[in-house]
C-alpha cells in the first residue's frame, strides 16, 4: 500500500510529521510504501537525522506549502505545487492509495473531494472523529466538512459512521443517535426530523434516537451524527473544556497543597494518554472515493503513526466498498437531493 | 415588586424550591413580594416547616402542573390552570413583575412569548446562560429558545446579552463573540456570516469576530451568540463533560490512592462550586416585554434563591427599557423579517 504524507502539515511540521512517519515505517509491511510529500530539501535534511529503510520512505518534491488559515479553495488554486495539491491529484490517479495531512483542514477536504471525487452513490463527504469517552469511544460525524447538511446527507453519516465505527473500532452494531435538542421525537429542526425519519427507516441501522450533548460522555451512543456546523463547534468546545478544566484543577491544587498538585499531576498526565485523541490518530474523510485523513493541527510523533497505521486499516478493511454496496442495496432512498 | 415562582417546576419540586423562596424572602424588602403557583394545599404542606415572614410570600392556586417532557404548545393548552399558564398570564396583565420556573423549558418560553409579547423592535427573543470559566463569567445567547435564526435574531442577541452582561455582571464594555467554525471572516454559514455584518456596523457594540468553541475557556469573549440549536447542543455538552470528566479523574485516582483521591474530593467541590452554574440562578428570556427566567431541570434552594434575586436585579436595573432604547436608536436596520 502506498501512502502519502503531508510532510508540511500542521503546527509540528515537519519534524513531528517525518519523525511520526520513520516510527509508522518500521510497523510496515513489505509491500507498504510512505511517501513524503513537500519540499525535498528540507525533508530530505529531516530524515537525515533518523535512522529508517530507504526502501519504504520516498519523497515527492512539493515545492508551495498552503498555510493553516490561507482560505482553502484559494490556496488550491493559487499553490498547484503544494503538497496538499499534490498528493490528492496522485490519490485521484490511483498513484497512491492514502492520502493524510495535518494541515489546512478545508484544503484538505476541497482537495480531496476534487481529486477523488465521491463515492458512488454518495451526495457529500463527511469528517469523522472518534472521541474517547469513560464510556467508551463515539465517533462523531460531521465534524466540517459540509456546514449546510441536508438529510439525506445525515442518513448518509449514519451509514459510513457506523460501518467506520464498526470496522475500526470493533463495535459489532454501532448505536446511532443524531445530536438534537431534546429526547422526544418531536425536538429539533427539520432537517434533523427528516433525517430521523430516514435512519429509523433503515433496519440494518441501530438507531437510539435523538441524543443530547451530555448523552456523548454517557455511554448513550456509539455513533453521533450531525451537521458540520454543529460538529465543529463541539469538537472545539471539547478541546477547550478540557484544558479549561484542567487549568481550573491545578490552580486550586496549588493553592492548598504543592505536594497534591504534584502527585495530581501523573494522574492527570495518565488521564490525558487515555482520552487522548492523538491515540486514534486522524480522522477519516469518509465518503470520498479513497482513503483521506485528516489530522489535527497539533498532531505529534505519535498522531502521525497512529494515522497512518489507521490509513491502512482504513483501506485493508475496504470500508469505501462496503459503504458503496449498502448505499447501493439500502432499501432508503432519499430524494430530496 | 411582584415576583412569581412556579412551586413545582423541575425535579427537586416543591421542596427545593419553597425553600428556595423562603430563604430569598429573607433578603428582600418590605416592597417586594413572593408569589408562589401551584396546587395551594401542596405548598401550604411545604411552607409549613418553614418560618418566614407571611406577608412577604403568597400562594396562587394553580392545580395542574405540566411535566418536564410534555410537549409544550400541547401542554399549555390543554392544561390552562398549569402554574406556568397562570403566572406568565398574570405578568401579561401587569399582576406580577417577574416570573421564575424551573419547569419545562419549552413551556415557559412559549407562555412568557404569548403572554408578555416581544419587547418592542425584538424579533424573537433568546435564552441567556452565564457559564463560569477560568478566565470569568461568559454569557451565551441562545441555549434553546429559537432553534432556526435569522441574522437579525443574531444581531439582537447580541445587543441583549451584551446590556444583561453589563448590568448584571458588571462588565463595562462586554467584548461580543459570534460562534462559527473558524476565526477567518470567510468561515461559517449564511447566516452566521450575514449576522457578522450586522454587529460589526454596529460602532456602540464591541465586536471581537467569529469565535470557536475552545475560545470560550480562553478568556476571548464575554458574550458568545449563536442559534438556539448549537446553543443548547453546546450547553448540555459542556454539562455532560464536566460530570464526564471528574468520573474519569475519580475513576483514576481510586484505582491510584485512596488517600489521593479523598483529598482530591475536597478540591474537586471546591471547583464544583467556583463554577457551578447555580451560583448564577436562572436564564432570563431576553425580549420578552417582561422579566422571565427560566431555571435549570436540577434546580435547588439556591439556584432558586439566585433566581429570585437575579430576576429583582434585571427589573430594577431595568434592563428591557435599555433594550428597547437601544434598538429603537441603532443605526443598524436589518430587514430582512
């Protein structure tokens, strides 16, 4: 399998990405292949200082580097030599098999829908992120990729999530709940209760019904599905709420006691390993014709390989070829778009 | 002032709540008044282990009570001697100055809407919540009273939230935050974007931008806008994060150092306490030609007691002449409804 990587990527680039690459590059097989994408030199002078096999790490020179805010759509256009640009049209040619950057998140999704195009039957992509809960993982879906959802859009999400969810993570027959306002059928916009509808029409879907925010850390759910609009600001509250409460804790510790904020802090250091998202990598652009995943701005060594061994679990587990023949035979046919 | 309490809203009713009333009557004057609505002979049984001045607390018997699921329009209109019917209906006409349930939500949003009427120049009116963070107290409007938006309804909230943060909060010139999916003026919906426009022609509020959802931990914002879909979605979140977060530190602690992880028990109410949402009382219904606040399911004696005090607070600083003095002189005229 041959799999490309944004060397440029993200706000630890490039020595956390092509470092996160040489550890991947050992857990690969034979046959596997990483492909570093930006510009040589400066790659080159990174793996200068690893110890790895030739043989399973190339590079291809790509010269523009799109930045984290550039306005993506613009910086696709303008930068045709950047490595986000790059590596997807190689993706489209069926040059590579995997495509994973932690960049520039819409660039990444704009690129990848333009090269890959979608799947076959498949209206519009969406970003999934496994979050890990007490409870135990949910993957989320939208979280950004299409801000303006219509329903069949979240039927959609419903489908790839839960095939995602159960391939990846073992979840034999993933519950779904879509993110509403309230528990009652009755909660939420129209588009959410058209949706419903659908999803509860489906019976090869285990469908929990409308879940609310604080129904996630519960164990409510496998899979939530909503808009990108809403799935961002959640992902993003999470983050922030979680360094927030944590800065909250250790500034009372300190005030009573030293030596309790000392001994809360490899508590808390094992806390933040275990609800870590950098352990479950990337997250997957699913429902684009090939394997996309998109990693957090702040990826580090181990980010990296854990994306590109989930790249390839991605792709060996041919969850595009299921999505494609359950859409294909799904007895819901939404019109509305 | 008259001030109106539902006796049996949310789960801790009656009890919580009478005491709740008993408690605030104590730090009110001989002007004000308490009233309380529900079955008379199931108050009268609550008050009757409670001392309290009589002349400061009275019962308006309102027999039936509508549940905390019950679909409100439904609800209201099928149960006319609801506590939450009688007394909004006695605000509307002018019998009593404030209202206050920890009831279903929808319900006392609905009545307050039909019974009090918008406030003149207000569309549609909000729900304001004060989240205590690190960096202060962030008032986010709105949590859930009007789950579509248009741009004006945005632009409102934020001229409302921003006059409640500063007469309630004390905070001079509150720094207004318009939640989106990133920084960049290009980011967001139509509606996001458009109401953007509004606030930023607006010389009188002080605008910072879009901001993300970990920005509010962040000290970025004092008042943070949005629709009441990702309002409330964002509100039950940070709840079910907050619980889902100390079970998880409980859990690691316990399995650590029993020791530990009783000491740490102490602290973590601590913080319970700094930023617990009951310290703040209730939610008022911006908009509303009236004073209406809207109280957590979970409510106790003190965010009654909060409440009631709030609710004096927002009539005595007269915080809905302002609004109305404002949108009557904006310069900002949007059109569109």
């Amino acid at each position: 399998m041959r799999i490309a990587v944004d060397a440029m990527g993200g706000d630890n680039a490039p020595h956390e990405i092509v470092a996160g690459c040489v550890e991947a590059s050992g857990l690969l097989t034979n046959e596997d292949e990483l492909i570093l994408f930006g510009p040589e030199g400066v790659i080159k002078e990174q793996l200068f200082s690893h110890k790895y096999d030739p043989a399973r790490i190339r590079i291809v020179d790509a010269p523009e580097i799109i930045g984290m805010d550039e306005p993506p759509v613009d910086a696709l256009r303008k930068k045709k030599h950047s490595s986000i640009n790059i590596m997807n049209k190689m993706a489209g040619d069926s040059q590579v098999d995997a495509v994973i950057s932690a960049g520039n998140t819409g660039a990444c999704v704009a690129a990848s829908q333009m090269r890959m195009r979608n799947l076959e039957g498949i209206n519009r992509p969406g970003i999934a992120v496994v979050i890990p809960t007490v409870s135990g993982p949910v993957t989320i879906c939208d979280v950004g990729a299409n801000i303006v959802c219509k329903p069949i859009n979240l039927y959609q999400y419903a489908v790839m999530a839960s095939l995602y969810s159960k391939n990846t993570l073992g979840i034999a027959s993933p519950r779904i709940g879509i993110m509403s306002i309230g528990e009652e059928d009755a909660k939420g916009n129209e588009t959410v209760k058209k949706a419903r509808e659908f999803i509860k029409a489906d019976p090869n879907l285990s469908f929990v019904g409308n879940i609310e925010g604080r129904d996630i850390f519960k164990g409510a759910c496998d899979v939530a599905i909503c808009d990108g609009f809403v799935g961002n600001v959640v992902l993003k509250l999470m983050e922030g709420m979680v360094d927030g409460l944590f800065r909250a804790i250790k500034h009372e510790l300190l005030q009573e006691n030293f030596l309790l904020a000392w001994r809360f802090k490899s508590v808390m250091m094992r806390i933040y390993k275990k609800y870590d998202y950098h352990e479950y990598g990337g997250a997957p652009l699913l429902g684009v014709n090939g394997t996309s995943v998109i990693c957090h701005g702040s990826s580090k060594v181990r980010t990296i390989k854990n994306a590109i061994m989930k790249s390839k679990l991605y792709h060996t587990q041919k969850i595009n070829e299921q999505i494609v023949k359950y859409i294909a035979t799904s007895s819901v046919r939404p019109t509305d778009e």
